[in-house]
C-alpha cells in the first residue's frame, strides 16, 4: 500500500496504517498529526490500531 510519511520517530503498526487508511482524506493530516501526539503523550513504543481507534474516539472521529 502506499501511505503517507509516517513519523520516523514511532513507527506505525501495518494495522494502524490500514485504520488510518479508513479516516476521510481531508481530516488525515490534523488525524495524523494527534495520533503521534497521543503517542508521544502516552510514551508508547509504537503506534498501533487500538491508538488510533481511541484517538478517533477522543477527538470525535
């Protein structure tokens, strides 16, 4: 699949990019954009499905 630059800082699980795949095209960057804040936020390793799920949630899909 062809994604986006996804940060190089944490790395993106193949289901977190196919889940980001879903967002509306217009909402992706500001999408992406408080996916790797959550994660910066939470410490997390690597950004996952279940990440960007609660993300969507937290900010209104």
């Amino acid at each position: 699949m062809n994604y986006p630059n996804f940060s190089e800082e944490i790395p993106w699980t193949e289901e977190a990019k196919i889940k980001y795949k879903n967002i509306p095209f217009y909402a992706r960057s500001q999408a992406r954009q408080t996916i790797e804040e959550l994660a910066r936020t939470e410490e997390v390793e690597e950004i996952t499905a279940e990440l960007v799920m609660r993300a969507q949630q937290k900010f209104g899909k």
